[in-house]
C-alpha cells in the first residue's frame, strides 16, 4: 500500500505538472518534475507494489524495499542534476530522449527494463497461486493484471515517441487503475469484520453438532457414569440439555390434572377433594397417603398431589415437531445487568403464559462475561410464532437493540433430552 501510495503521488504530481506546463510552457524544472514522477517513480513503485502484495515471504519484500529506495535516490539524484541537451522546450510535452543525456538515457532505458520484467514475473507468479489458490489469490490476480498492463504501457509511452495527449491519458490510466484495485476488495471482505467475532461460537457449534446421542438406558440399570465436564462453553451448554440418561416428557408436566378440582401448580394446594364416586372400582382403587400437612415442595415433589406416580419410560424419543433455538449475544461492556434484567423480566412473562414454550433460559458464560444465551424449545414451530407475537417478545426484541454488538441464531433439532424444573430459590 506504500508503494502504491508514492506512485499514485507520483503520478498526480505527474499531471498536475503536464497542466502547468500547457498553460505556462514547460521549463527544465517542470520537465525534470514530470520525467522523475512519471517515468522513474510511478513505473517504479507500482512494480515494488505488485512484489510486496505476492511475496508470501520477507525477504523478498525486503530485498524490494531495498531495490526501490536504493534506485530511487540514485537515480533522481541523477536526473535532477545532469544538464539536459536543450532548454528551449515550449508548451508542447517534451520527449525524454530529446532532451536527456547519455548516462540519465540509459539509466532510464535500465529502470523500465527491470520493470517491465519484474511486472511479466508478477504476472506469472498471481496466475500460478491462483490456479491453485484461494478467493485471495484470485483478487491478487485481478490486481496484477489491472496494475501491470497499465505499468507496461506507461513505460512504452515514456520511452517511445508517443503523442503528447496518449502519454496524458496514461498517466491518468495508471493512476485510476491504483484507486481501482485499492477499493475493489473492500466489496467482498467488508463483511469479514462482522463474523469474526462469531466466527469461535460456530466453531464450537458443530462439536456437539457430531456427538451421538445417548443409548436409551433400562430403568431398571443405574443410569451410566457422567463424563469428565470440561471448561464450560458454547458445546458444553447445548450438549447439556440435549444429551441426557433418560428421556423425560416435560410437556406431560404441564398439563392439568386429572382430577377434578383448581389446580395452580403449587404444593400448598394439598390433596384433591375426596371423589363423590363411591363404586366398586374406585374403592378397590389404591389410596395414596393424605398429604394433610402444608406442601413445601422439598418432601413431596408437586406432581405426587395430582397423579399416581408412575414408572418413567425407559424408552422412546422426543416429538420430531419440538421447535429449538439457540441464540448467542455479544452484549456492550457496561450492558450486562441492564440486560439481565431484561430477560429476567421476559423469562418470568414466558413462564406465566406460554404452556407451549417448553424450555427457555438465559444464561450467562462465565469465560466470556459479555456474551449472554437464550436456549428455547417450542412444542412446535407454530408455538413458536405465537411466541414470537406476544408482548414481551417484542419488547424484549426492541429494547435490547441498544445494548447488543453481535447476534447468532443457532436452530436445533432435538435428538435425546431430560428437562426437569430448576431448583428456585426458597428464602
């Protein structure tokens, strides 16, 4: 980028100084300014420019910024100071030839030769990688061969007898070519910023995307022994709620019971009232234990008080129609009790009026204490567009805009699970 911002310099002072002299007529300094800008640097430069972007190595870049700082002081010193043939020069753009001595000529006559050759070997070393390269290869020979023909036909324009108005032409040819192949690549890389952030929670993504569920186990058997738990991250959470001993129907705990009678979910509801059926059947019915003591949840788990407890199934998997979302944020330094409470707010609205929202927790990561994760499991996706229109969702949705950098949807199929109620707070 140096390089190609001294030849791009070059080549305006280049122009600037080709106006001046159409207006006012050319004099030695003008023509000195013109031929070292235009004939000396721009080729120059643009060559080291071309090297610097293909080397893949040090020294080679070295041994071109070496090269050209070298032949650029010498050869200016050269130029600038040797008398010229003639001093009469008029408005008219001036041959270098023409006008130059024996050592700037052949100085001249040797520069454009090294650069017409090291701009041929860039040309052959771009479509080298790129024929078994990369997207980046492929945009380095879309530079080269942007930057290299206009080079060479600058130098031919400088060296030969060319009218004054192509020579012109050129140099705005060459300087348009730089800006050219300096903005082209901002298009299809401006957006790699982004995902860079993201890019480590996808990598960690598709770990526990290629683990094998679990085997079904008896109920009979003691459930298999945990593994090691490693340092928690992204794979260790989505592994933790879909990998499990035993399958569990969470949505049967959400159902009414079968009794009759109000039921809120709370142990402090005590018994059902005894039933008015005084038949045969129901009085060889087994009597469960009278929970006549206040519930406290810690004796008598709650769903004992509506249902004869039954055996948990040893098998079967859950429905193919449970909709689930995984959702990472990146969240502002400074933001994270604001948000927090936030989605506390919005679990709490869930947990009141979502019977169909089977899962939906936000934690936080203790490695990361800026990234936040929403995991959700819907009955079906139609639970989930249901969700997504209630109020606090959108709420949720809205006011969160101002405190997240980066979000990344993750959509889950759900192979194996066991989902239990989380432990509360009692006090």
């Amino acid at each position: 980028m140096i390089a190609w911002t001294v030849s791009a310099g070059a080549l305006c002072l280049s122009l600037v100084v080709i106006g001046i002299g159409h207006f006012l007529g050319f004099g030695p300094v003008t023509f000195r300014i013109y031929q070292v800008t235009g004939s000396l640097l721009a080729p120059l430069w643009l060559a080291v420019g071309l090297v610097q972007l293909l080397a893949d190595k040090v020294p080679p870049r070295f041994l071109a910024w070496l090269f050209g700082i070298a032949l650029t002081i010498v050869s200016g010193a050269i130029l600038f100071f040797d008398p010229l043939r003639s001093t009469d020069l008029g408005k008219t753009l001036p041959s270098g030839s023409a006008l130059w001595g024996l050592i700037p000529d052949y100085l001249l006559i040797g520069v454009h030769a090294i650069d017409v050759l090291v701009l041929l070997a860039c040309v052959v070393v771009a479509a080298l990688k790129w024929r078994s390269g990369d997207e980046y290869d492929t945009d380095n020979l879309h530079a080269v061969l942007v930057i290299a023909p206009s080079s060479v036909a600058l130098v031919g324009a400088m060296r030969f007898a060319v009218p004054p108005l192509f020579t012109t032409a050129l140099l705005a040819v060459a300087a348009a070519a730089i800006w050219y192949t300096v903005l082209r690549p901002l298009a299809p890389y401006e957006d790699d910023d982004e995902d860079e952030m993201e890019a480590p929670e996808e990598d960690r993504e598709r770990r526990p995307g290629r683990r094998a569920a679990p085997e079904p186990v008896p109920a009979a058997e003691p459930p298999p022994v945990a593994p090691p738990r490693r340092s928690p991250g992204l794979g260790d959470l989505v592994a933790e709620y879909r990998a499990g001993d035993q399958q569990v129907d969470y949505a049967a705990r959400m159902t009414g019971p079968p009794e009759s009678g109000p039921a809120t979910g709370y142990i402090m509801n005590g018994a059902p009232p005894p039933r008015m059926d005084t038949s045969p059947r129901m009085e060889a019915a087994p009597q469960r234990p009278d929970y006549s003591m206040p519930g406290t949840g810690v004796a008598y788990p709650g769903a004992e008080l509506f249902s004869p407890s039954q055996p948990q199934q040893a098998g079967g998997r859950p429905s193919p129609n449970i909709y689930g979302l995984l959702t990472v944020f990146t969240i502002m330094d400074g933001a994270g009790e604001a948000f927090d409470r936030l989605a506390e707010a919005t679990v709490e609205a869930v947990r009141r009026g979502e019977p169909d929202t089977l899962v939906y927790a936000c934690h936080a990561v203790k490695s990361a204490p800026l990234q936040r994760i929403v995991y959700e499991l819907y009955r079906d996706e139609v639970a989930y567009r249901d969700h997504q229109r209630q109020p606090h969702v959108e709420r949720f949705l809205n006011e969160r805009q101002a405190m997240v950098l980066a979000t990344n949807v993750i959509e889950l199929n759900v192979n194996a699970a066991k989902v239990v109620p989380l432990p509360t707070v009692m006090f």
